[in-house]
C-alpha cells in the first residue's frame, strides 16, 4: 500500500516538473517518475497478500465502459493518419495503473478511508502554493502548482467534502481538527485563485450540502455569511471578474476577452461535432482546427487554445459516441456512491455522499475548463471498490434455505423443552 498511497499524495503535483518530468519517451508513450510510482504500486498490488476482510469483489460496468473510451479515439486518430498522441496515450495508461492498483489495494474500510485522509492532505498541502504567491509573491491572480488558475481550482475542489467529512466522522479529535484546517485551507485557495469557474462549481457544491443536511436553514445562513465575508474581503479583483463576464459584443479587458474566447471555442467544438460526430478530429487537433470552424477565434486572440469545457473537447476530438461513453462512466460513478446505507455505517454513507459531491463540482467546473481527466479517474475507479465495501457491511438476507434450516432447529429446541422431565 506504501507506493499507492504515495501515488495518491503526489496526485495533486502531477504538473511539476519534479513529479511530471519526462524521463524519456518510448515513442507510444511519456515516462515520468510518477508513472514508475503507478508502476510499482501495481507491481505491489499484484504482489501483495489479501488483507484481512476484504470486500467480496462484484461485478462493475467500469471496465467495460473505459476500454472502447481509451481504445477509440488513439485507433481513429492512428487510422487518420494524425500525430501519434504521445501525451493523450500516456495519460491513458496512467489511468490503467491507477486503476489496478485501486482494484486490487482498496478493498476494506479503512482503506477507503487512507485513501480519503491522502488526497485531503496532498491537496491541502499543494494549496500552499498558492497562498505563498497571493500573500509573498503579491501574484493579482495565483495559479498554484497546477501552472492555471482554472486548473488548480478544479484540483482543489476535488477534496473540499472530503476534508469536512474528515472533520464530521473521524473517531479521533486529531484527525477531526486536521479535517477541518484542510477544508478551510482548500476553500480559501479556490477564493484566492480567483477562477470564477472553481467560485460558482464551489458554491453550487455548498447548497448540494446544504440541501442535503439536517439543519437546512442554520447551514443555509453560514453559507450566505460565507458568501457575504467572500463578496467584502475577497481578493479586490474577484468582483470585478465577474462583472466582465461578456458573452457577445467586442471584449473591453482581459476577463471579458476570456469569456468571448470560451463561448466561440464552444461554437467551434459544437460545428466539429457535427461535422464528424462518430470519431471526432482527432485526438489534440482541437486547437488546430477550432479557428477553421470558428473564424471568430482568431480575430479575438492570435493564439491556439483549447475548448475550455472538457465535454465539448471530448465530443469534438474523440467523436459523440466516446463523450457518452465518458458521460456513462459518471452515472455509474455516481450509482456506486450511493450504495451505503446511513443504517448500516452512517460515516461510510456520509463519505459516498462526499464523494458525490465532489464529482459533481469538478464535472460543474468542467464545463468551461478543459482539464486532465486526473481528478475525474480518482473517483471514477474508486466507485466500485465504495459499492463492494458498502453493500459488505450491510448484513446479508438469509437464503430459503437457511430460513428453513434456523426454522427446524428452533421446532427441534421447542420440543425438547416439552420433553424435558423436571428433575426432582
């Protein structure tokens, strides 16, 4: 479990250059030294004895839906004789380390709940970043390890349940403490990043929690108190990069030529789509291709840009069948976290509604980013090892014939004791 925790705790550096810098290249793929840690956390996966009480394995639909999702478009883009997609294969095989490793390691509670404790403090600890260049560097917007602003504010957010799940339900005060710092540390860094994509995904996770809780109304009142402390004290520029949030007419600052430039990227992703709706344009040629379907980019920027909406990136590039694959692999993400019952481990339910939570806030932000789908594999792989644990602590109906057999032994019992002789 050492080098897969480890893989966790580095998840949230995978951009610098220490943990993401290529080695060498094979020619198929990219080698850095954080895949030879997925490595050889599979390597100790495959290796390792069965812990005690691990879940019984069920059947999932996961594998079933990534394989044609990673296969298709590397085939299609090879067949159209497009640029091998070095990167996009070697994210791909990332993700088939971290898979196994989750499949084969995260079989028990409490490894589920390792797994939540490291990336709550991998990505608090990485959100140290950006507090050194907001308040020592004096950075206007700060853009953290992950390089972007928008970036590292998906990242963040992918935590911020599961560090005040940690505050809720740990048995120990300490780890409860350490729950709490993390989950302020990491909401301040989203602030303090300045992404209004990360802000709204933020505040849209926070009434899903609200609405969800017991306490509607109180809850409801810290988060509008929240809010209103944000609007007051917030960074001087973040007020002003909502207002310039311009969706037609000529771009006046750099925030409202931010947002022209996303809505036209998304007119070019959608005209792609149409244009080669079953195996898209290939894998990276969004940028190349986006000012031809889209003429309006190049006179609102001189620059290549990506789609800034993961979806519409997928769609485009990898064709519509693909998306919905992808799409798929989120329902089914999603399903499997709800497998707990509040009954059975209210604080195992209470992690799968976490981790809901923070699928649906990294899936809201990414509808004007375009991200590594990183932060989307972590839950998407651990969603059937929480099923196969969940539904292992609920006790399991009996069967007929245990039924008949319990039901024998107590007629038998009855008898005795009407055939017992009272000793004298």
């Amino acid at each position: 479990m050492s080098f897969y925790y480890l893989l966790l705790l580095i998840t949230p550096f995978h951009a610098d250059p220490r943990v993401g810098h290529v080695l060498f290249e094979t020619g198929i793929a990219i080698v850095t030294p954080a895949k030879i840690i997925g490595l050889l956390a599979v390597v100790g996966a495959i290796a390792a004895p069965a812990a005690e009480n691990m879940a019984p394995r069920l059947r999932s639909s996961i594998p079933w839906l990534f394989a044609p999702f990673a296969l298709i478009p590397v085939i299609a883009t090879s067949g159209a004789g497009l640029p091998n997609p070095t990167a996009t294969i070697s994210q791909l095989l990332s993700a088939v380390l971290l898979f196994i490793a989750t499949r084969r390691l995260v079989r028990t509670p409490e490894r589920m709940f390792n797994v939540v404790r490291i990336l709550v403090l991998g990505f608090a600890f990485s959100s140290l970043w950006v507090y050194k260049q907001h308040f020592i560097e004096r950075a206007q917007q700060s853009w953290g390890v992950e390089g972007d602003s928008n970036y590292e504010a998906l990242m963040l957010l992918v935590s911020i349940p599961m560090a005040f799940w940690m505050m809720r339900h740990e048995t120990s005060r300490r780890l409860r403490a350490i729950g709490f710092a993390c989950g302020l540390m990491l909401c301040g860094a989203v602030v303090l990043t300045q992404s209004r994509a990360g802000i709204i995904a933020a505040g849209a996770m926070g009434l899903l929690a609200v609405f969800h809780s017991r306490h509607k109304l109180r809850n409801l009142s810290l988060l509008a108190g929240a809010a209103l402390i944000l609007v007051s004290f917030g960074p001087a520029g973040l007020s002003m990069r909502f207002k310039s949030i311009k969706f037609a007419g000529q771009a006046t600052n750099g925030a409202e030529e931010s947002t022209r430039i996303h809505v036209e990227l998304v007119k070019a992703g959608l005209y792609m789509m149409e244009d080669h709706p079953l195996v898209g344009v290939g894998l990276g040629q969004f940028s190349v291709e986006a000012p031809i379907y889209n003429p309006e980019i190049t006179r609102l920027s001189n620059r290549t840009w990506l789609a800034h909406d993961t979806f519409v990136q997928l769609g485009s590039e990898c064709g519509i069948p693909v998306l919905l694959l992808f799409v798929a692999m989120l329902g089914v993400a999603l399903r499997n976290f709800r497998a707990a019952r509040p009954a059975a481990n209210a604080a195992l339910a209470e992690l799968g509604w976490a981790l809901r939570l923070g699928l649906v806030g990294i899936s809201l932000a990414a509808v004007s980013i375009t991200v590594d789908l990183l932060p989307f594999w972590i839950f998407i792989f651990l969603s059937p090892n929480f099923r196969e644990i969940s539904l292992a602590e609920v006790p399991r109906p009996a069967t007929e014939t245990e039924r008949r057999e319990t039901l024998f032994s107590a007629r038998r019992m009855e008898m005795a004791s009407a055939l017992a002789v009272p000793a004298r």
